[in-house]
C-alpha cells in the first residue's frame, strides 16, 4: 500500500487508452496501491504507481514499452511481488506492468529436454507440467511455489538445489525480450551452449527489469532423480557443522541440497511448531541418484562422523519431508516469534565457502556487540548466509542499531571476499552495496550499458544502478 | 605470417617506447608476423601489428590500453594463438597484447576451491598446479594443452567435460579486467553465487578482448574425482549412436564425457594411426565417480543395448587412453588424411539436442549434393557438432564448393533452433552469422554495448560486432 502522501513527480498515462491491447489497463487505486510494494518494500517508500497493466502478449507488452519511451514514461515489471529488495516496486511512478497472465506453459519438448514458458508462470506449476513427461527444472527456489519464472530470472534467485544444480540463470537458454524502445528480439540460443557473440541473455538475468522486459522463456529440462532422500544432522558446535559442510563439499558428496541452521533458528522453529528440534546447529540434507543412493549417504555420513556429528537421520517420502519441514518453514517461524519484533530485510550475504566459518561467527559477534537476536541459516554448500536482525519497529533505537548490525554484515561479507546478495538481487534495497562492493569503474562500466540499452530511463527506472535523474 | 602487401592503414606506436613498462615491447617483423594470424585466420586477410608487446603485470596492460585509446590505437588481445575463428588477429593492426608473460598462478585456495591465475597460463599447467591439493578444473577443454585460460576466456570455451561439468564460464568467479580507458576493476565476484548488479563477468566472456583485456581470473575448482574409467562402444548405424546418445543423457546417465564419431571420421583415424577402428558409427564415453562407477558403467550399457550396440569396451588407465586416443588425435588425422586437400574451418554448430539427428542427417545430404567427403564428430552430450569439409587448395571450384556447403550447414543448424558456434567464438570468420543467428535487434544491442564500453574502439575493433570504420 502507498502512503497517504506520495508526493514523488507523477505521469501522463492517458496514452494508454489509445493502444490497441488484448489485455487490460487498470486505473483503480488498490489496483496500484498493490504495486507500490513487493515484500521488500519499506512503506514509507512506496510510489504508487499511475496505471497497471497486464498485458497479455508480446504485443501488448512492446506497444506499451514503445509508447511508454516516446513519452518518457517509467515501466516497471511487476509479478508475484515476492521479491525481497523491492526490485519489482516502481520508483517514479509510471506504469507497473504486471506480467501475472502471461502465465502459459507453451510448448514442452522432452527430446530436448526443454519448455518455453511465459514470466508469468508459477515455477511449481512449471514443475508440474513437466513432470508429466519424467523431467523437472533443477534449480527451482524454493520459494517456486509462489514466485514467477521472470521475477526469478530478475533477480537472478537460486536456491536450495543450486549446489548440486547451479541457479536458475544456469538452466536458461533463450530468453524473448522486449527491449527500451519496444523492440522485440531473443537473446541466447535453444542450444545448449553457443559462444556466437555477447552474452546478451546473462547481462538480462539479474538486471531487475531495467535493461529489458521478458516475454517468454525456454528453460533446460533434466530428467526427474529415481531416488530422492534426504534428511537432518545434528552437531555439537557450529564450527563442527559448517568444517562437516565443507569437507561434504571438498569431498564431493553429491548432494541436492545442505542447508545450515544453528541453535537460534532451532529455536525459532520450535517456538512456531512441534517439531522439537533439539536446540543446536544441525545441517539439513537431500540427496538425488538414480541408483547406489545409499552408498552416498554413507559418504557423507562418514564426512560429517569426523566432525563428532551427534544424529544422523535420513529417510524417503513423508518422513523426509518432516525431517525438513522445519527448513521449509523458517520464514514463516521468523515472522511469527516475537509479536513485538519484525524480522526486517532477510540478510543474503555469500562468502567463498572456506570463510562461511569466520562469516557466521561475525554473525555471532556483531549479535553479542548489538545486543540483538540473529538467527541465521542458509545454503551453506554455496557460502550462502541468511539471517534475521530482529527488532522492534516501536523502537527507534532499536531499529537504528539492527540496521547498524545489518550493515555491518554486509561489509563483513565483503571484506571476507563476499557479496551483499547471492540471490535476492540488488533492488532498492541494497543499492548502496553496489560501489562498495564492485568498485567506481565496474559500476561506471554498468551504467553505461543502462545508458547504452535504455536511453530515456524508462525501463524500473533507480533500481539497481542509481539513475541520475 | 602477414602477406608481403599489407596496405591497410597502420599506426604510429612510437609512444610505446616512452611507457614505463616492466614488459618488453617488440617491433621486430617476425614477431609481428607472428601475432598477425592465429590457427583461424586466412592467410590473405593477415595484418600485422605494428607492435607486440609482452605486459608482466596488469598496471603494464592498462598504461598501454590508457595511452592506445587516448591516440586511437588498437590493441588486440593474444595469446596461444590457437584460436579457429581468428579471434586474437588483428584486423586493423596497432597492438597486438601477448599475455603470454601474465601466466602465473598467484594462488591456490583450497578451502575456498579456488585458484586464481593470469591469462596467459596454460590449462593443463593450472591443471597440474591444482592436482597437488588433490582439485582440478572441471571444464578444461581439448586443447588445454596448449590453450590459455585467457583465451578460453575470451571465445567462451568449452569441451568434452561440458556435458557433465558445463562451461568454462561457469567455473570462471571473478575477472580482473583492464576496460577500454585503461582502467582496472574486477567483476564477478568470488562468492559462489552472486546477484549484485549487472553480470559484467559474462558479458566479457566470450567478447574476445572487444570489450575488456583480462588481467587475472579466479577459477572455481572440484575434488578430483576417485574413480575414472572410460571407453568406446560401437553402433551398426548413426541413428543407434544418436538415439543411444540421447536417451543416456535425457535418462540421466552420469556421463563426464560422451562423443560421437561417424565411419567417415573412424575412417580418418584409421588412416593417421594404427588404431584399427571399426569403420562405424561410434560412441567414446568417460566416467568419473567418488564410487560406484561401475554401476554406472552398467546403467549406460543398458541404455546402449537398447540401441544396438555392437561393442562396449570400458577400461582404466591405459588401456582407457588407448581406446580414446583416436577422438584425441582427430585434428591431427584430418589435416593428415589427404595431401591434396585441407580441413578449412572445422564445422561447430550446437543444436538443440533432440535435432542432433537431425543435423547429422544434413551433414550426410550436403556432402553428398556437394560431392564433399565431410567426416563429422562432436560433443554429442551437448548437441555441439563438429566437421570439416575438406577441399583441394588448389582447386577453386572445389574451394568455393566447400564453402557454398560449409554456409549451407550453418544455416540448417541456425534452422534446427542452433547457433553458428558453439564453442569456438565468432571471431572475425563467424561474424557474417552473428545477425542471421540473432536478428538485427540483438545485435544493434550488442553494438551499443560496445559503443559504451569501448566508445573509441580500441579493444580488437572489428570482432564479434562488425564495426563501422
């Protein structure tokens, strides 16, 4: 919801009424009021935006783009509003062009192992459809219930499977776009690889809709696992679950997934259900094979024997998924904990895997230093770290030194060879990170390619490299 | 070697001699000779620099791109020289960069599995380095040999490895980078994961020094694996061999390697060695595994025999490298084959892999309606296919002939939903292809990427994006 006051520079959308669209323009408030924001929002931010649209083609989407550009209107993508530093929230305004009913499952093609899908489409239910034919989308996050193939593609997300698969970018091959000035083209190839000019398709991935917007989708495909088991870990101390980590990973047990919680998230999750964790850092596993499953799980169980592990259940099926639902759930848990706390903006930090040790005793110390509570978790294969700096929204001083903690986590990372977001993207939210972390030429570097594709600022206009207007 | 009359217009590098350079700038013929061709370029197109220099560090790269691009220079990236579409020649002469002086390995990092290096180290010597900590670098093409990690970089290479491993772009973290001005600054990061910002890292890859000159790369590694076994299994027909090849990948056949030779090519081999190949459509696959390699082993032959396979030998150390050899030696035995003819620009299309058949198919009805013999091969697990249309040097009508039927399988590919290169680049031989293969919209975006990034044109004008000089 936009605030009552929103007095940012707003624009001329009349031009809409005039083009010839198959889907609809929506003028109504809550309508835009719901487009102000996605989950990473902070409200006191929030720009509503003058019309939404929702197109329903390729066509809609570039007549829209074209007339929008010649009139130096703002366009912003919009989809599920899962993202989670308000890569999806328009910031002057403009039109949001939500991309939710370009939702088709086009084509499946199992011999190539391929599906062309619309940025619309649910990941689960691209799944789905795919399932019918033995094969699945590897690197699925899990928030792929409810995210969109083209938010992941915007914020360039990956998941719980990417150390065993790679990121959703890894399993594009061609991408339709509609670029600034309306113009429609594919990036990439349906090959598997090509080397055959610049790599338009990966500068696309991960650019938040402000290079271009996608129209359409072709993803690789991978046969679905014949045994899929998995399960939890538990460890005396966290140096012995994050060395179990990464011996697992230097070792190369082949794993889908290993996931980290240490003993405050236990504890979140215990205080949200009755899974009875026991309270102390445990490691979260899933295993794919098409035979001798078992023979890797003995793997990795002797790898994780020789850092003093202290359970070590696996399992198949439902008892597998109650194994992990704890894992699952944590958002949830982290929401619901302390009435009187928000979670605030999830850290995303990634570090090179042999500093995900010094990483989470930062977390540790910087808690300690500020007096504040910060579970944290992760994909911990990749060096991926996420955390919660809860605090009090009712409390000023608290909020000022959960951000003060926050960001010193993130220059943590840094330091440590890291990166301020492994998959959430950069948004508005940690735009601030950017120089910091990429230096004054690199990001010299990408605002003339911003310059370069979007001249007039028309495509989410202030999302990741800061415009000047 | 430059053809004895090189008119084209050439360059005052006089102001070389006033940088204070730690490498050796050299302006002696032969060495200019040398840097006028790589493995790709037609003889009659050669242009020799007016200069090579050999930088020791990257503040000796970026004094002479700054100083180049202040005077309007060019300066062409080189190394091995073993490009195949003339992707480090020079075509408008200035400065050719050997960076074959920047070839240390700086650092290993095994916790982290990392390694970083300049760009002018060798694969296999990165290899061999690694190998002491019990890692090595997964997605080391053929050539590795004798090929540079700076080229690799720079055409966007990939091998036999790529069907299990994926490309050398996805192991690639972080590049240090010399831009057009002069300026150095990192991109990529050496998280595992990161989506901060444009993706400049992949943008470079593959631009052949168009974009940026790579200073040092970080590489990310793998444990080696504990069992590798390898070998070659026979079919009565080349659809056998592709379907056999298809389904093992679409079943999930863990397969580190799997590559396709049809009769013609096992007849090359047979004439360059005493291999004494059966002179039929074959199948060379390698396995590597931390254990249970043998079941494996057996899931693919299961695969096989369900399409025909004739024979199926698997084996260990040498005997695995005698029953591979001949895939390994098939440059060498094409150029051997006939002395009245040469191989031209080996064939490197990619489709999708469900048309692999399908292209193979096209390759059999173009040699035939050109009269050709055109013995192919390739990276089957990947849908990259390789051929060589031999010709008569001297035969100009078998010349032109050749390559009417070279164009004319590029096209069927481009049809099939392909790319005109897979692996090699575009060099300056591919850029014809670049527009047909991604539409003008596309490449004017290219072109604009260029434009920003290297707005005087200093860095290999004319490759990749056919400038406008």
């Amino acid at each position: 919801m936009a605030p009552e006051t929103d007095d940012r520079p707003h624009h001329d959308v009349s031009f809409l009424a005039d083009l010839d669209l198959v889907g609809e323009v929506s003028l109504g408030t809550s309508d835009r009021d719901e487009h102000a924001t996605d989950w990473g929002t902070d409200e006191a931010d929030a720009v509503r935006p003058d019309a939404v649209v929702y197109p329903e083609s390729t066509a809609d989407v570039a007549a829209v783009v074209a007339a929008a550009n010649e009139r130096g209107v703002p366009v912003t993508a919009y989809a599920a509003g899962t993202g989670l530093e308000s890569n999806a929230a328009p910031l002057h305004a403009g039109i949001s062009m939500d991309m939710t009913r370009m939702d088709a499952i086009h084509e499946i093609r199992p011999d190539d192992l391929q599906v062309d899908v619309g940025p619309g489409a649910i990941g689960a239910d691209v799944d789905e459809a795919v399932a019918r034919h033995g094969l699945f989308f590897p690197p699925l996050p899990s928030s792929g219930d409810i995210s969109t193939i083209g938010g992941m593609i915007a914020t360039d997300a990956s998941g719980m499977r990417t150390v065993k698969y790679g990121e959703v970018a890894d399993w594009l091959l061609e991408l339709e776009v509609v670029l600034a000035d309306g113009s429609v083209t594919t990036v990439g190839s349906k090959a598997a690889k090509t080397s055959a000019g610049y790599n338009l398709k990966d500068l696309i991935v991960g650019s938040e809709g402000t290079l271009a917007i996608v129209t359409r989708a072709t993803l690789e495909l991978a046969g679905r696992p014949e045994q899929i088991k998995g399960g939890r870990a538990v460890f005396p101390t966290l140096d012995d679950a994050t060395a179990a980590i990464s011996d697992a990973v230097t070792a190369g047990v082949d794993v889908a997934k290993i996931e980290l919680f240490d003993a405050e998230t236990a504890m979140l999750a215990n205080a949200y259900s009755d899974a009875a964790l026991p309270e102390r850092p445990m490691v979260f596993v899933e295993f794919h094979a098409n035979h001798g499953i078992d023979d890797e799980i003995a793997f990795c169980r002797t790898v994780f024997e020789a850092h003093n592990v202290e359970q070590f259940e696996m399992a198949s099926g439902e008892r597998m998924d109650e194994l992990w639902q704890a894992r699952k759930d944590i958002t949830y848990a982290a929401e619901a904990y302390d009435p009187d706390r928000e979670m605030g903006q999830p850290g995303d930090v990634t570090v090179p895997i042999g500093s995900y040790p010094e990483m989470i005793r930062a977390v540790k110390d910087v808690a300690a230093e500020y007096d504040l509570f910060v579970p944290c978790f992760g994909h911990a294969g990749d060096g991926n770290l996420h955390y919660f700096v809860l605090r009090d929204p009712d409390d000023p001083e608290e909020v000022a030194r959960a951000e003060a903690a926050y960001g010193e986590l993130v220059e943590r990372a840094l330091e440590l060879g890291g990166t301020a977001t492994g998959e959430h993207g950069i948004g508005a939210g940690k735009r601030k990170y950017l120089e910091p972390e990429h230096g004054a030429a690199a990001v010299g570097a990408m605002r003339a390619i911003k310059q370069a594709l979007d001249p007039r600022g028309t495509l989410n206009p202030g999302k990741v490299v800061p415009d000047e207007r």
